[in-house]
C-alpha cells in the first residue's frame, strides 16, 4: 500500500456485517481471503446521510458499464464519496443488488439459528438494514449497493451471466475517501452465484492514513472526475 500508513485491520466473516466512518484521507482496502468472496456496499455522506452512492450516475459520468481502478464512487450531489485506487480483480458488479431473506430461504434452504447457531443463513437486505439501523438510517434509505469482487456480464439480447473466479485468493480493492464518508458492508454470495449450498466467504479489512496522491489516478482519468472531487473539496474550504 504505497503513500498510506496502516493503522487497523479487521476480519469480516462470511455472513457478517459492518459499518464504520472512513475519514478523509482515510483508505480501506478490501482482501479477499479464500476465493470467491462478494462485498456489497453502501456508502452516505458521513455528515449528512440523505447524500448516499449513486450507482447509475457513477457509471454515466465516467462511460463505464464496470467500476474498477481509476473510477469513482459518486453521491447524488456529484461528490466523491470513495475513489478506487486499487482493484486486482479488476471488475465490481453493480446490477445484481442483494437477496432478502425469502429469496434466500428459496435458493439455500431454511437455515435457522436453532439449528445452526452463528452459521444461520443471512441475507442481504436485513445484514444492510442492521448496519444503516445504528447510524439513523432504515428502509427508505436502503438502495442498491456496489458488489465488490463480483463480475456480471451483460450479452447482447439482454442476458446476465455471473462470472465465476472473478475473484481468487489474495485479490484486493482500495476506497480512499476524499470526504467523510459512512460505510456499510456485507459479506455473502452474490446474488447470482450459481454455488447450490449457502457459503459466504470472509474478507479482510485493513485501514489506513493515504496520501491524497494515491487518488491522482482517479481524479484526473476523466474531465468529470476533476469536477468531482472539486465539488467535493469544496465541503472542507
């Protein structure tokens, strides 16, 4: 992690949820451990949390149908809430959302806790809704999140297909934050992940003081994107 300073680290287990304020200045960087592992994302302005992701709008400043290294994760006001610094993977999925717990019942099975204790079947939707529970936020702020590590290819008539082994052992994506931002996470399958039994894989956090030049990369690959983080820097003047 060139030009940053680590100063935390975390293990989000498969099935877990989280939520933390990434600093300005502030990087996270995201491992996966095993292979295979899926992230979903939501990110809100840390001090006013009606300015939340917008995915659609992401993907249209920056003429991308994918978001990876060198693009920015941008809020319904133009700001920057994260840019992507790094990505080894090289693909984030963002149409494929998250499950509920019906849709999980439907594809998985029951998994109750009386049975199965910690390794009860979670999904999506309610791991979200906990997280965005503790900072003020409920289901009318809830939204579609960023699959991180997860590919799904669009064909020419339309058809989805999910990418297996996007993601191998060892593969990491970095958010740095150019704001305060709120971040909350979940780590279990991919909607679309064919995989018939109910495994989540874990993901490692590690947090970390960065240097604004680690972002250079992103604010200067499009016009739109040195609008961006000037909307953005103009919170701090």
């Amino acid at each position: 992690m060139t030009h940053t300073h680590p100063f935390a680290e975390e293990l989000l287990p498969g099935g877990g949820h989280l939520s933390f304020v990434l600093k300005r200045g502030q990087l996270v960087r995201f491992t996966d451990v095993e292979g295979g592992a899926n992230v979903s994302l939501m990110l809100f302005n840390a001090n006013e949390k009606s300015e939340r992701l917008n995915l659609p709008d992401s993907l249209k400043c920056q003429h991308t149908a994918k978001l990876t290294a060198g693009h920015c994760l941008y809020s319904d006001m133009g700001r920057v809430l994260a840019a992507i610094t790094h990505d080894s993977c090289g693909w984030s999925d963002s149409i494929g959302g998250v499950l509920n717990a019906e849709e999980v019942a439907q594809k998985y099975g029951i998994g109750r806790y009386q049975e199965l204790r910690n390794g009860f079947h979670r999904n999506g939707n309610d791991n979200l809704l906990v997280e965005m529970g503790k900072w003020d936020l409920g289901l009318s702020d809830l939204s579609m999140p960023l699959n991180l590590f997860s590919r799904v290819d669009v064909a020419a008539d339309g058809t989805l297909r999910f990418v297996e082994g996007n993601s191998r052992a060892g593969d990491s994506i970095d958010l740095y934050a150019p704001m305060d931002t709120l971040v909350v996470v979940t780590a279990l399958q991919h909607p679309m992940d064919p995989a018939p039994d109910y495994a989540p894989k874990p993901v490692q956090l590690t947090f970390a003081q960065a240097d604004a030049s680690v972002a250079e990369a992103c604010r200067t690959s499009r016009p739109e994107n040195e609008r961006g983080f000037l909307n953005t820097q103009r919170l701090f003047a």
